[in-house]
C-alpha cells in the first residue's frame, strides 16, 4: 500500500546556494503605517494599540517593532511627510489668492485619514501634541507673509503681526478640513474663490488696523522670519 503526498505550498527561497529573497523593508513598513491609519481612524488615535495594529496586518507584534522601535517612531514615520508637504506648499511661488488653500485641499485628499488625524486628534496626547504644534505653526506661516512687517520694525509690532497671522489659523484649518472632506456645501472653485476673498480682505484690514505700510503681495507663502510664540 502506497500513502498519499500531502499537498505543500512551497515558499521561494531562491536557487540552491543563494539566499532566500529578502523582504523589501520600505513596502513592508508602509503596510504598517497604511494600518495604522485605519487603526487610528477607526479606534482613535491615543487608544489604538500596537497590538491591533498587529492583529489588522496579521504582522507578529515583535516585527512592527523591528520596523519602529516604539510607538513614538511610528507616529513619527506617519506624520513628517504631512508637514514636509505643507512646507513644500509655502515654498512654491505663491499663486494668487485661494492658491494655498487649493494645494492643502488636493494633498490632503490623497492622504485624507492621515490629515485629518493630525488636524483633530494630534493635540489630545503627549506623543502626537508636538506634531500638531508643529502643523500649526505651518499653518500659522503661510499667513504671515501677508501682514509681514517692514524689516524697521519695532519687536513689538513685529510680535503684533506673528498674532494677527496665528488668530487666522483656525479659518486655514477649518476650510482644509471642510475641503477634504467636501462637507461645506462648495464646489472646489467657489471654495477657492471664497477664501480668497476673506484673505484678502483680512490682509487689507489686518494691515490698515496695525498700522502697517503698503507692501506688495508675498511671492511666496514662506514665512519670512521665524517668530517667537
């Protein structure tokens, strides 16, 4: 009597004498961090664990933290190139009134869990906090150039500019929000147009309230100096 082979499912290990295929690490961490944006999203982002993590990628826990040594460097990981974007955004020559807010709008939808974890939920813990400062003293900058003080100025008109370009952050990061998620009731050109208008007539009143000389329009959305906060 002859017994049966059992059927095996063979894994590649390449040719005999070579080593087995390597695992490309970069794919490998992105599935990690794609995870954890849905993780995030659907647990919250201070109560999702490694460990769902894991359990979502059907990864052993031990190799997600052979990618990221700790929670830390995965929150890390998932949000520098969100502000790397925004920095790049300010950098690019400026493109008239709206131009800001419409490249925010097109990069957060192509990463719009991302995005909208670190515009809503970042401030509620201590290892996301310091990302959303740094957001939004982004944000805060790409206001400034539009009530930038003359090079003469005192310090303490210099600090009345870097306020009145914070007090504007809540509108910049409302109207992404609403922009990625298309709840406002707007097409994109008439959101465009809209808050177009409402920076330039807040640049207008901004200026004439703090005294400020007329100067020509900022070629760039990069903060022109760094302020104190």
């Amino acid at each position: 009597m002859t017994l049966e082979n059992p059927v095996r499912t063979l894994t590649p290990r390449g040719r005999p004498g070579q080593p087995k295929p390597r695992v490309d690490r970069d794919a490998r961490a992105q599935t990690v961090l794609d995870a954890a944006v849905m993780v995030f999203s659907e647990r919250g982002l201070h109560a999702a664990t490694m460990q769902q993590i894991a359990d979502h990628v059907c990864m052993a826990k031990i190799l997600i933290y052979r990618l990221f040594p700790s929670r830390q460097a995965l929150v890390d990981a998932l949000f520098s190139d969100v502000l790397i974007e925004i920095e790049t955004i300010a950098a690019h020559p400026w493109g008239g009134y709206g131009s800001g807010i419409a490249a925010l709008i097109e990069m957060g939808r192509t990463r719009p869990a991302v995005v909208l974890l670190l515009l809503r939920e970042a401030r509620g813990g201590p290892e996301t906090a310091p990302w959303a400062t740094a957001c939004d003293a982004l944000l805060a900058g790409l206001a400034e150039p539009f009530v930038a003080p003359p090079s003469d100025a005192s310090d303490a008109l210099k600090a009345a500019c870097a306020h009145a370009a914070r007090t504007f952050l809540p509108f910049i990061t409302q109207t992404w929000i609403s922009g990625v998620e298309q709840n406002d009731g707007m097409t994109d050109a008439a959101r465009i147009k809209w808050f177009g208008n409402m920076v330039r007539a807040w640049r207008t009143a901004t200026r004439d309230a703090l005294g400020l000389p007329d100067a020509p329009e900022p070629a760039t959305l990069a903060s022109p100096r760094p302020h104190a906060s």
